[in-house]
C-alpha cells in the first residue's frame, strides 16, 4: 500500500517539472504571446528549444495531474467507504473549494490556473464514481477520439484575427513588462478577446472542453480500478510495453506539424499524441519503481508531489514575480532556452524545500486547508468508522 501511494506521489513530483516548464511559456510571454514569439527578443537555439517544448513537454506533462486526479478520486472513495463516509457529499465539498482557489489563483496571482477547471470537472466525473471499469474505459475511449476528431476543426485565422492577436501581444507585452500589480491585474481580468468571438463561439467551447479534458481523468479512474500501478516489481512488463509503445506514437503524432506541416490532419494529430505520450510517460516513470532504482533519486519526486498543490501555487507566485512589472519585469527578456533552464531551477529549488518541509511537517499548507474543507475537521482527517459494540449480553449466557 505504502508503495503504491510512494509511485503515484512520485509520479506527480515528475508531472510538475514538465508542466512548469510548458507554463514558463505563459509565464513569459503569456497565453497568446507564447505562439506569436515574433514580438520577443530570442536568442540562438530558441526555435529549436520551444520545438522540443511542443514536442515532448507541451500539453503531455498536465494530462499527467488529470490521470493522477482520476486515480485518486477512486482511491479516496474507497477510503472513504471504508470509514463508513459520504463519498458524493466529501467530493462536492472539495471540487467546490478547487473552483473557489482556482478563481482567487487566476484572478489575483496567474492567468494560467487549472484548479477551476479541475473543480468543475471533478464535478462531472462524480458521476463516473460508482460505474463499471470496462464502462469508464468505454467512455474514455470515445471521449479520447471525440477530442482528436476536433482537432480536425482547427481552421487558418483570418487576416483580421492576426492583426487583432498582434495588437494585444504587443499591449500585453507593455503592461506586464512594465505594469504595477494593480495595472496587470486589471488588465488579466478585463475580458477583452483578441479573437473577438461572438458569446455563442464560447459557449461552444465551454461545451467541447470536458470532451478534451475527461479522457485522462476517466482513464486514471479506470486503472485505480482494476488495481494497475499497485505491485510494480509483478507489473514490470506491463510498464516496459506500453511505455515502448505509446511513447513512440505520441512523440511522433505531436511531431507531424514540423514533419508535414501542410497536413489536413496536423490538428488531430497534436490532439491524440499528446495525451498518448503522457500516459507513455506514466507507464516509463513506474518503471523505475519496478527496478529498485535508488530509493533517493525517487523520495526526491515523492516530496514534491506529496506538497503538489502548494509546489503548483508556488510555481506561480515565483515566476510572476520573476516576470511581472511588479517584480524583476523580465517578461519576455530571457528567450525559451533559458526559460527552460530556469524552470529546472526552480524545481530543484523546490525539491530541496519539499525535502526540508517534510522534515517538519506531514502536509503542504493548501493540501492541509483543502483537507480541512473536504472532511470539516481541523486535524484534515476522515472520520474512522466506529468499531461495533460488543454483545456482553450472550456472553454472560453462555456462562
């Protein structure tokens, strides 16, 4: 059991090493700057770092902490069975906390959050709770070619939507560069849409998006319920051919716009590689936990991810700062190559204050409150299920 929970704390430390470093995009050139580099500052070997970035790293480290969630999901569940607990009420309580310090997070910190969007779809998966595993394998599946299959949608932008998206880069560029807290905060919350949609295009893509997002979560559900990823050294083939397989694929898949770049299909092709390689990526790490590689190198990833949601938040609040006009104002200014060299840097750094953390205490301040708030109990703890009392009645009959 210790074991098991080790590698999925291992595997989501590994997560958030790729996922900062695809978010240090964002963080220094923002969500649409981070495709128009032509308005940076680059320096040599940045087009062929940020093609690595889209290749290995980019949009196949985050389904990763989706596979995690869904896992974990079941796991909590059937914790929670056992202690006789609420499950549909414990988890409504959480996810509606993820939705609050996901809006707090984008709102006031990062235009980047995720937490919203898991609160909301944890939600949703709820209903997944109680099926069959060959039913969540079923639907994961679907979902997982209904989302590569919009891929195919991908259309050129106009002449227009270029001009518009050039504009606000170039604005976005000023204001975080330069900007007070203040000035950026208000200008991340203002709404404006460089593409100029009308309502009913985003509604569309409120619509579209659980399909893009469920196929990782519903498959981390389903391999916590046949019990995959509990006994490594027995499930050590199983990690070595699925890894050699879908790692492959999906390198290859997410390779086909920079291979045949005029392809109708470049579109789904990004959309299945990438979560294809994520779970390659999966099955890969779980290798080491089948070979008995040094049990430092793994505690390592361990520690982060057991502090994953403060590590993730932390991750923000440092590289703002970094970036931001606020801060030391180096948005845009250090080039994708060094950007990449700093995510790495700042997760060593985190590894070593995970380390030091856990020395002290067992849980990361927002995994504590996030406790808190699901169990309502300040020790963060579920209730155990009272033991039965016993009948000293028939006994002193029998007597």
């Amino acid at each position: 059991m210790k074991q098991r929970l080790a590698m999925i704390d291992g595997i989501r430390g590994f997560s958030l090493i790729g996922i900062l470093m695809a978010n240090m995009l964002i963080f220094q050139y923002g969500i649409w700057g981070m495709d128009e580099l032509q308005h940076f500052k680059l320096f040599t070997g940045d087009e062929a770092a940020n093609i690595w970035l889209k290749v290995f790293v980019e949009g196949s480290f985050m389904p990763i902490f989706m596979f995690l969630f869904g896992y974990s999901m079941i796991k909590m569940k059937e914790k929670l069975e056992e202690n006789g607990g609420k499950v549909k009420r414990h988890f409504a309580r959480r996810f509606f906390l993820l939705i609050v310090l996901g809006l707090l997070h984008s709102t006031f910190v990062w235009e980047g959050d995720i937490l919203f969007s898991y609160g909301c779809l944890g939600l949703i998966m709820m209903i997944f709770l109680n099926r069959k595993p060959k039913t969540i394998f079923i639907w994961a599946v679907i979902l997982l070619i209904l989302s590569s299959l919009i891929g195919l949608g991908n259309m050129m932008e106009t002449p227009e939507e270029a001009e518009r998206i050039d504009s606000y880069v170039q604005k976005a560029n000023l204001i975080y560069a330069d900007g007070s807290y203040s000035e950026i905060k208000d200008f991340r919350n203002s709404g404006e849409d460089p593409l100029g949609l009308p309502p009913e295009a985003y509604l569309l893509v409120i619509l579209i998006t659980p399909f893009m997002m469920c196929p990782l979560f519903l498959l981390g559900m389903y391999t916590a319920k046949i019990r995959l990823f509990t006994q490594p050294s027995e499930e050590r083939k199983l990690y070595v051919r699925w890894a050699s397989i879908l790692i492959p694929i999906g390198l290859l898949l997410k390779s086909i716009p920079y291979l045949l770049p005029n392809t109708a299909w470049v579109g789904m092709a990004e959309m299945l590689g990438a979560p294809l390689l994520a779970i390659g990526y999966i099955f890969a790490f779980s290798m080491f936990y089948a070979k008995g590689v040094n049990p430092v190198f793994l505690k390592l990833f361990e520690n982060v991810g057991r502090l994953s949601m403060t590590n993730y938040l932390l991750q923000s609040i440092i590289c703002t700062t970094i970036f931001y006009g606020y801060g030391i104002g180096l948005f845009g200014q250090i080039g994708v190559f060094n950007g990449i060299l700093l995510a790495i840097s700042i997760y060593g750094l985190q590894v070593l204050s995970s380390h030091l953390y856990l020395k002290v205490w067992k849980v990361g301040p927002f995994e504590k409150l996030m406790r808190i708030g699901t169990y309502l109990k300040w020790s963060g703890n579920t209730k155990k299920k009272a033991e039965p009392i016993p009948d000293y009645s028939q006994v002193k009959e029998q007597i």
